[in-house]
C-alpha cells in the first residue's frame, strides 16, 4: 500500500485530474475489463477510412494502460477481437490482426519497465503467425513481471469458452478425474480461460451501445457497468477516471441486502 501511494502523491502532483475526481485509493476496481468500440463510426466522422479509427485507437489503449497502472489497477482486460469479427471485411480483418504485432513492437520495452505482464485469453489457433508471434513474445517477456496485467481478449467469444469448458468436464467426468457433484462455480470458472484472474469490479464500454456483445457472459454476473457516448479513440484519462469515480460511488451488495 505505501509503494501505492508513494506512486499516487508522485503522479497527483502532475495529473490534477486525480486531485479533481479524488480517486480513493483503497477501492480501486481489482480487474477493469473495457469492450474498445466506435472506431470505425470516429473514422466516417472524419470521411476516413475504418482502419484510421483502428490507429487512433491503439493511442487510446497506450494511454488507458498507463491510467489504469498508476492508480493500482491490478488487471485490465481488453476487448480487442471478437470470435464474430471475422465476418468483417477480409482488408480490415488483416489490419485488425496486424495491430498488436505494431503496439506490442513499439510498446514492449515500457510495458517491460512498467512491470506490466502482458496476457491473451481467446482462441491462438485461428490467429495468424505474425499476431501469434508479436504476443507470445510479449508474454514471454513479461510473464516474470509483477504489475499490472494487461490482458487482451482477442479471437475471443464468450459462448464459446464457456462450451468449451463444459466439454473440458464432461471429458474428465468420462475419465474419472472429476465427478459430477465436484461441478461448481469454482471449478467451472478454473476451466475457462480467465482461470487464475479475478472477475472484473467494473466493466466500461464506449461508443454508446449498451451490449456485452458476447463478452465475459460468466465472469461479469455481480461487475458494475458503465457506458460511454465516446467514441474509443476520444477515451481519456478524464473519461476513464469518471468511470472509476463513478464505480467506487455504487453500493456492492452481491446480492444481499447490505
């Protein structure tokens, strides 16, 4: 806690955003998962091209990772590709599945100095070489760092994983690893692919729609949620501390009456 807040008194001296939305330290959301939308609606916006809203947004997350570090997020899970978003067209697919082969080569080295550990969860089978490459090298790199964890969910779908884990089972039921009355929350939740990661506290998503979109169905059953008219590529540090401000402002009662 006392390195937390060394860090805090250091940063709030040059961000007075922090001092404006007086952030409290203790109850920051564990895990913020974010779904990345409006890139392509903020590039017709300026007559350009879909993949231009893509570029923007790459600055976008730079700048979110670095927000969410310094007030002592613990894991921030990003929205990056979905299982459905192959059905785009072929020349934005590419270029969506190019881009963290570039964030990664040009953002690696401060992540590294960060202390970031950098994570995937989704499906690395159907990804190309060059995706694959750029991700495992820098999960490699960092898997030793103690930070933050920045976990991007690309090739990912929610349905799926959650089929998949029911498949897990029943094949170690059939073998005799696992009965059935040994089946509960926590075991389903060990075989899905967030396994070792607590369920995201908050859940932002921008652009204005209000939709999971096939996103963490299972971990986000008690997440707060917070929705954004911004486009991704306009998500600020502002936007982002309103959304924590706002999280740590609601009552978690799980359920309960207290």
């Amino acid at each position: 806690m006392l390195d937390k807040l060394t860090r805090w008194m250091q940063k709030s001296e040059n961000d007075p955003l922090l001092n404006e939305y007086e952030l409290d330290l203790a109850n920051v959301p564990r895990h913020i998962a974010i779904i990345m939308d409006g890139n392509g609606r903020w590039a017709k916006r300026r007559a350009l091209p879909r993949v231009a809203g893509h570029r923007a947004g790459m600055k976008t997350v730079k700048e979110i990772t670095k927000a969410a570090d310094e007030i002592g997020v613990e894991v921030l899970t990003l929205y990056a590709f979905s299982t459905e978003n192959w059905k785009r067209p072929a020349e934005e697919v590419e270029y969506l599945m190019r881009l963290p082969q570039e964030y990664l080569a040009t953002e690696l080295e401060e992540l590294i100095e960060r202390n970031v550990q950098v994570r995937m969860v989704g499906y690395e089978e159907d990804l190309p070489d060059y995706t694959l490459k750029a991700v495992v090298e820098a999960r490699d790199k960092t898997r030793e760092n103690t930070g933050l964890i920045l976990n991007f969910a690309l090739n990912y779908g929610s349905r799926a994983e959650m089929i998949s884990a029911v498949k897990q089972m029943a094949q170690e039921v059939k073998d005799g690893t696992l009965t059935i009355d040994q089946i509960d929350e926590e075991t389903f939740s060990s075989h899905l692919t967030t396994r070792g990661l607590p369920d995201p506290d908050l859940l932002i998503r921008t652009s204005g729609e209000l939709r999971l979109s096939n996103f963490m169905l299972w971990q986000l059953a008690y997440s707060e949620f917070w929705f954004s008219e911004v486009y991704w590529p306009d998500f600020s540090r502002k936007h982002f501390y309103e959304a924590v401000k706002a999280y740590q402002q609601r009552n978690r009662r799980y359920g309960a009456l207290t």
